[in-house]
C-alpha cells in the first residue's frame, strides 16, 4: 500500500475506516438510505398505501447492517487522536445485524402507517414522477422546501434494499485497537426519523 509506505519515518499518521451503509442526513447526498425511507413512506402514505417493502423478499429476510453518521464520526476521531488508530485499516459500523422484515413494522407503527406485503418495485422508475406529491406533503405539513431531486437517491435504495445477500462486517479489529462505541441500529433509524421530523425535513 502506496500510503502505508509513504508514512514510514515520518511524525504523522494516517487511517482507514471503511462504514457500511452509512446513515445520517445530508442534503444531495447520492448515498442516503435514511431520506429515501423516510420520503418513500410519507409518499406512500399520502397516496393511502400502506408501508411495503420495496425490494427483493430475499433482502427484506437477509442480514444487514449500517453505520450511523454520527458514530463514524467518532471513530474518525478517535483514529485521528489515539494512537490504537494510527497507520491502519478498520471497518466501522453500528456493530450489530438485524434484518428489514424485523424493522420495517417499526418503521411504519413511527410514521402511522400499515404494514404491507414486500413488493419488489424499482424504486428509481417508481419514484420518477412523484415530485408534485413530494411538494404536496411539503405544503400539507410545512416542511423545509428542500428539491425532491436532493431528498432521495433511488438507484442506491434500489441497490441496499435489492442485496439478498447476508451482509456482515467484520469490525472485532476496531474494537480490539481501542474503539469501544456501539449503537442499537434499531434506535439509530427511529431517532433518526423522529430528528428529521423535529427539523422538518419529513412529515
């Protein structure tokens, strides 16, 4: 590794976290699973759906995982300041698993909807024309007029909610150089939507 070369004798130090579907809020963010959630469930319910998943059966039964913003950020400085992070390469994430079919009715009992059967849709097609129903709720609720082209990247949910594959990380090494933080993935997602509520980023 070209930088792991570079740094040897030299007085700074270098680190690599690699985060697996990392979940915060950033506006035009092309990689944003958090928004699509919460803007495909409040589309849904606007137009009298119930809260069906998206994707495959198989990713809706699989194993997954996610890395919260916030908690990356801390790894990020504890990389940069201890020196357990120094000239090295950890995978990050929320440090637990779950699976979409064991959330998803906790997702819709938060935005007051039913729980549909999966539905596997391509969501970046599916999504395409309903910007006026975007700006509708916008206006119904009074939230921040944010371009529906900056809430919510499809093609991506369409790849994470499309992975029927068990997706698990190891993150042990972390751990072991120093790095004790953790987050119930579960929590992270429902405080997550209820802080983009109280900001009026989703209904």
């Amino acid at each position: 590794m070209w930088l792991r070369a570079h740094q040897a004798g030299k007085d700074w130090t270098w680190s690599a976290l690699r985060p697996q579907t990392v979940c915060g809020f950033a506006l035009g963010n092309p990689m944003n699973i958090m928004t699509v959630i919460g803007v495909y469930a409040a589309i849904s319910k606007e137009l009298g759906l119930p809260l069906r998943f998206p994707g495959k059966r198989g990713a809706f039964e699989a194993i997954y995982q996610v890395t919260d913003a916030d908690l990356l950020a801390r790894a990020m400085t504890w990389c940069a300041t201890d020196p357990g992070g120094a000239n090295d390469v950890f995978n990050v994430t929320n440090g637990d698993f779950f699976r979409w079919c064991n959330v998803w009715p906790r997702f819709a009992e938060f935005f007051g909807m039913e729980v549909g059967p999966v539905q596997t849709i391509n969501l970046t097609e599916f999504m395409a024309d309903k910007e006026p129903v975007w700006r509708r709720i916008v206006e119904k609720h009074g939230l921040q007029d944010i371009p529906y082209s900056d809430m919510a990247a499809w093609p991506f949910a369409d790849y994470v909610l499309g992975c029927d594959w068990d997706v698990m990380t190891h993150t042990l090494k972390l751990r072991q150089a120093g790095f004790p933080d953790c987050i119930d993935s579960e929590d992270m997602f429902l405080g997550q939507f209820a802080r983009f509520r109280e900001m009026k980023v989703i209904p």
